[in-house]
C-alpha cells in the first residue's frame, strides 16, 4: 500500500513541477469566495432565476472528478456543502484546460462561472475560469472507513475532516453545544470568566499534575486539574455568579473517557447550595439538549435516555448495599469488607482515599436510562464541600451519572477557613496522596476564605463527555478534534 501511495505521490509532484513551467502558482493567494457553496445552492433553490446569466465565484477542494474527453464534471466541496462544476475546453480555452489536465481530487480550487441544472437536475457551475489555490501532493484514502487503525483516522484528523461528514458534524455540534451553554448562562446573569492554567498549587480537584517551570520566577508550576480554587476567590471578591469553559490537565491514564487535557464548565452561585446546583444542572443539560436536538430525549450506545426523568441515589447506602461498607469503618475493615466481596487491591494502595476512589469506580447507579444524581459522598472524598448538618461524615454533594457515565459533580462549597485548613492538612499528610500537595497548604486560599466567602454552590460538568451522550459518541476521541495519543511507530 504505502509503494502505490509513494507512486501517487510521485506523479503528482511530476504534476506539480509542470505547473510551475507553466506559470501556474500551485499555492495561490486570496480568492474572492463570494457565495460559499452552502449560500449560493441555497439562493438557488430559493430561487432559480436568480443566477441565469450570472457569474458566481466559488472555491472548495475537488472531492471527484469525471473525465469525458475535453470535458469533465468535478464535485467541489467547501466546509459546509458540495456543488458539482463542469469544465470543457471549447468555454475555457485549450492552454486552460491542459492546466485543469494536471489537477487531482484533493486539489483545492477557486472556480467562475454560471449555475445552471443538468438534465438530470443536478445543480452545477458552468466553470469559465478557475484557479487553482493548492495542489494536493498527497491522495486522499479512498475507503477511509474501512481503516482497521482506528488511530490513524484520530491521528490524521485533518483527513478525516475531510472525507468524513459526519465526523464534522460532530464537531459542529460540539461548538453549538458550548454556544448554548453560554447563551444560558448569559441569559441567568452568570459573568464568564478566565483564570490561570499554571498553578503553583495543583488543587481543586483529585488528580495528578503535569509538572513546568517558570525560568524567569525560577519556580515550579502545575497545569491546572479544576479552576476551582480560583473561581471560588472570585466569590470572595464580590462576584456572585461565575463560570469558566475550561481546559483542564490530569497526568493519568487515558481511555474511552479519559484525556490528559480536557474541557470542562464550571459554574459557581453565591447564596446557593447543593440543592440549587441541582436544579441548574438539570435545566441546563436540558435546554441544551432541547436546542441542540431538538428533544429531551436521546440515544447513547443503543440506550434510550428520558431527560424529563432525573433520580437521586444514595452513595453511602450503595456502599452499604454492595460492600457493607460504613463511612465511620477504618481502613483496615474498609480493606477486609472488600476482600470478601472478591474485590483485589494492590499492596501499594495504602490510603482511605485511594480505597474510596477504586470502590466509586465499581459503583455506578443501576438505572441507564435517565440520569441519576448520586448524593451523600464520604467526607473524604470532598475536602472543598461542606459536610452535611445531620452527619459530618457525609457531604452536601452529588455527582450526576448519564447512560452511567459520570457527567457533572457539584456541592454546596466549604467556606469556613478553619474547617477549610483542617481538611488540606488532613489531605496532605493522607500516606497516599499526591507528591504534589503533600505537606503544602494553599495559604492564599485560606487567607480569601479569611475575609468571608458567601454560601455558594459549585457545578462541574464535563463538556467532553456531555458532546458524546449528545453526539452518540462510543469514545472522548470522537470528540475531541487532536486527541492525546501514544508517539507514531
């Protein structure tokens, strides 16, 4: 395969070359697309005598091509259409057309001419002059589907933009789906906001950083893992509605639905709570879901999904049911209790918190077909949440599963500093936490929350896997345009 591509390549630099003999520029310069291919197919459709007789200036890259002789019909396609052109020698003239001679699909051109309809009644652009703006040097995959590595279609995104629709629809959605966000946020009188992605604390959320260094400060950074702690002094200063469409970086694992960099909303409301959080988060994912599909309805992976149904569960009774696992049990019973359940643990996990982590991963709410809140998490997975008045060991907490995937988590934010450092110290002295944090306590924080942070709520979505439950996407690849991938062989 890769000889008869070296071969294809070879000819079209022959091509190429006698272009450049020709005084042909094989990379021209601005054009003046005037119509768009989507514009002028739908002006005509409106209204097929609006074009009789006049010239339309149209550019996009030839994805077929038919040869008859000295004519030759072409599909030309820009970024949302396609339309089909016809170039013959007797309109263009002979020297023109041996240029058209050394044009191939994937070629990028720039035509004039006149619509008009075959008999067939296709519409086409009678072509009496084009120019070409880029030669494709390389052929485009004439089964690009049908590609056994799957990373190659993930590596080469560029080309699978091109070939693939339905790929660019996806992408179109994703752009829409973020649109919408903001349009509903806007709407409720939230500010959009930016913070830092280089840290000199990585917190705000569990996870491991990726580590930089500044050479003027001559000191160590960590890409942000959550804009949280960042959001939240925001508050302090007085604004009382934010969000932030994020990127995020975790140095961890990748899979389905993991990529080292990712994006993610976070939303905060001074003066309300878990409860408030909640409503938000279903009316959001709703109305995007409304005005993105058309429905409240959706289908992931063959599952049906009610969005008009929302459930809340309870964590601390599933650990119960499934482990028999209460949050005041210390770690060596916690570790007992699920090696009769058969579940293995490495030597090396050694924590409360590493145990809790592995144990939510083998949780997931049993109803797929609506989503699920899952509430009254263990304290110790929520060192930035307020407890819950009745019992201390639980927070005011949820995280929002979909077709069970976790989509969104959000709680009422701690905001009382001396509980608020109790909890880092707590943190980072935890045996199995991250090198990162441990034994440092984000003093900056503290001093924020020492000058009063109002009762607030804090909402988490993640807008990767939301794009997938709404785009039917079986991978968080699909999903995002460039994703991490392993060095090419």
């Amino acid at each position: 395969m890769s000889h008869e591509i070296n071969e294809l390549i070879k000819q079209r630099l022959g091509k190429l070359d006698a272009l450049k003999k020709a005084g042909v520029n094989p990379y021209g310069g601005a054009f003046p697309n005037l119509f768009g291919i989507k514009g002028l197919v739908d002006e005509f459709t409106a209204d097929n005598s609006k074009f009789a007789a006049k010239e339309v200036i149209v550019a996009g890259r030839i994805m077929a091509m038919r040869l008859h002789g000295k004519s030759a019909f072409c599909d030309l396609k820009d970024q949302q259409a396609k339309i089909q052109i016809y170039i013959k020698e007797d309109i263009i003239s002979k020297e023109k057309f041996e240029i058209f001679e050394k044009i191939d699909i994937g070629d990028i051109l720039g035509v004039k001419g006149e619509v008009f309809k075959t008999r067939t009644g296709e519409l086409t652009v009678k072509v009496t002059d084009f120019t070409l703006l880029s030669k494709s040097l390389r052929p485009l995959p004439e089964k690009w589907h049908g590609l056994k590595d799957v990373e190659t279609r993930y590596r080469q995104r560029y080309v699978d933009l091109i070939v693939n629709d339905e790929v660019k629809s996806i992408f179109y959605t994703r752009s829409k789906i973020v649109t919408k966000i903001r349009q509903f946020l806007d709407g409720r009188g939230y500010l959009e906001v930016e913070t830092p992605m280089m840290h000199p604390i990585p917190g705000g959320a569990a996870g491991k950083p990726f580590k930089t260094h500044h050479e003027a400060l001559d000191m160590d950074l960590y890409l942000r893992i959550a804009p949280e702690i960042y959001l939240k002094k925001l508050l302090v200063g007085g604004f009382e509605k934010v969000y932030e469409v994020n990127r995020s970086f975790r140095n961890e694992g990748i899979s389905t639905r993991h990529n080292p960099e990712f994006t993610m909303l976070e939303v905060y409301t001074a003066y309300s709570d878990c409860s408030g959080v909640m409503r938000l988060t279903e009316e959001l994912i709703r109305f995007a879901a409304k005005e993105v599909l058309g429905k409240e309805e959706l289908e992931y992976q063959g599952l049906k999904i009610d969005l008009t149904k929302w459930e809340k569960v309870s964590f601390a009774d599933l650990m119960k049911q499934n482990f028999d696992i209460n949050p005041d049990d210390d770690t060596k019973t916690w570790i007992q209790k699920l090696k009769k359940k058969d579940i293995q643990l490495e030597k090396s996990i050694i924590s409360r918190t590493q145990v809790l982590n592995i144990i939510a991963d083998l949780i997931e709410p049993k109803s797929k077909t609506h989503p699920v809140f899952v509430v009254d998490v263990f304290t110790e997975l929520c060192p930035l949440a307020k407890a819950k008045p009745d019992n201390p060991l639980l927070t005011d907490r949820f995280e929002l599963f979909i077709a069970g995937m976790e989509v969104a988590n959000a709680y009422s934010e701690l905001n009382d500093p001396i509980e608020q450092r109790k909890r880092f110290k707590e943190q980072a002295k935890d045996e199995g936490g991250a090198p990162e944090v441990k034994g440092k306590t984000d003093e900056d924080f503290i001093r924020a929350l020492e000058y009063g942070m109002p009762p607030a709520g804090g909402l988490g979505i993640g807008i990767d896997r939301l794009v997938m439950l709404l785009t039917d996407a079986a991978s968080i690849k699909d999903v995002i345009l460039f994703p991490q991938l392993r060095k090419e062989a």
